[in-house]
C-alpha cells in the first residue's frame, strides 16, 4: 500500500494536496452517485484514487511514447 500512495503522491506536490485532490473527487463521486444502488457508490475515497491512479498511468505511457 506504501509504494500505491509514494506513485500517487508523484501525481502531486505533497501529501496535502493529494488529500484535498482526492477529497475534492470522492466528493463528486458521491454527489453524482445518488442514489445508486452499486457497492461500488458507497466507497468514493477508493474510486478517486483509482482514477487518480489510471490518471497517472496514462500519463506515464503517454510520455513513454
């Protein structure tokens, strides 16, 4: 889980900013999400960092060529 949140932090420029990024998306997952149904609507932290993660990973592809 260390090296998950050492890439992420490479997203930004330190931990708090990766917080507030993360809680800014969470936020409108589970604003977006309503009233939905999915297991998957009720853990928006664990949703923003994954895309927060794909993010990244394109990104680095991207540059890789």
């Amino acid at each position: 889980m260390q090296d998950k949140a050492q890439e992420l932090l490479n997203y930004t420029h330190n931990k708090y900013e990766l917080v507030l990024t993360v809680a800014r998306r969470a936020k409108t997952i589970k604003d977006d999400a309503g009233n939905m149904a999915s297991p998957e609507a009720n853990k928006p932290i664990k949703m923003a960092l994954r895309e927060l993660a794909e993010i990244q990973r394109k990104e680095r592809e991207a540059a890789m060529g």
